[in-house]
C-alpha cells in the first residue's frame, strides 16, 4: 500500500476564505493573563465580510482573553482528525448584546442555513445573553495535511 504524502499548499485569500467556509470545528488560542496560550474547541462559521465568526459567553476564559489581547490564532480543521488544516491569526472582536444579535444570526446561518423561527433564535439568544467572536484574518499559513514526508513515498 502506498504511503500517504504529506502536503502543504500555499494559497490566496479567496481561496483560503473558501477553504474556511466548509468547515465549522477549530481550535481557538487566545493569550492567557500570564502570556501563556489558551486554547479552546470552538464551532465557528464564515461571515459574509470574511470573518471567522465564534458564538460564545460573556463569562468564558476564551472571551476575557480576547478583551485583554485581540491577537489570536485559530487552527481550522476538517471532521476528521487528519483532514486538510489551515492556522489563522489576526485579531477578535468582542460582541456582546443588544450588538451581538444579528451577527449570531449570521453565524448560525453560515454553519446552519436558514433557522425556521428567527424570532425564537434571537429569544433563545438574548436570554442565554450570548456574545460573538469575530475574527479577523491578517495571516496564515499553507493549507496542509500529514503523512510521510516524500522521501519515504516509496
């Protein structure tokens, strides 16, 4: 049996935008008071401006981080643990509600479609007093996937 090859492909901003916009699971470091990465699993959704959107709590670790320092990184990841992979890095936005409520209906869009009760999303919302995370990218790495280097491809 032939041995899976690692791979790495450098891309563009479009591209990498379309990469993202399939993929909802990642791995969020924000920087914790001591300087040290924090990192958390995260569902995430693209944003029609290109912006990683993460619902999340006003009271989480990940949220106090991002008030303190917006710089972050964010590994996007496939459903499967060896898919393609790209790391992301730039900036979070905090956003809490009344502000929040239609970039979270946003989000839910870009992960789910169309809700069937907007109304009862934005209830749901509103009474859980969710916040969004947006993040913006400044950089990132190639697309990449493991396995053996080339050198032992035979």
């Amino acid at each position: 049996m032939a041995r899976k090859i690692a791979t790495n492909r450098t891309v563009e901003r479009d591209e990498l935008l379309d990469f993202i916009r399939s993929r909802h699971k990642g791995v969020l470091s924000t920087t914790r008071i001591n300087g040290r990465p924090q990192m958390s699993l995260v569902t995430m959704g693209l944003d029609t401006a290109g912006r990683i959107a993460i619902a999340t709590y006003p009271e989480r670790v990940k949220t106090a981080n991002a008030r303190r320092n917006p710089s972050c990184s964010l590994l996007v990841m496939g459903d499967e643990f060896n898919n393609e992979w790209v790391q992301v890095d730039g900036t979070i936005q905090v956003l809490d509600l009344p502000e929040a409520l239609e970039p979270l209906c946003d989000y839910f869009r870009a992960i789910s479609g169309e809700h069937p009760d907007w109304a009862e999303y934005r209830e749901a919302m509103t009474q859980q007093q969710k916040s969004l995370l947006r993040f913006s990218i400044s950089s990132w790495s190639p697309i990449s996937q493991g396995g053996f280097p080339p050198r032992l491809a035979g």
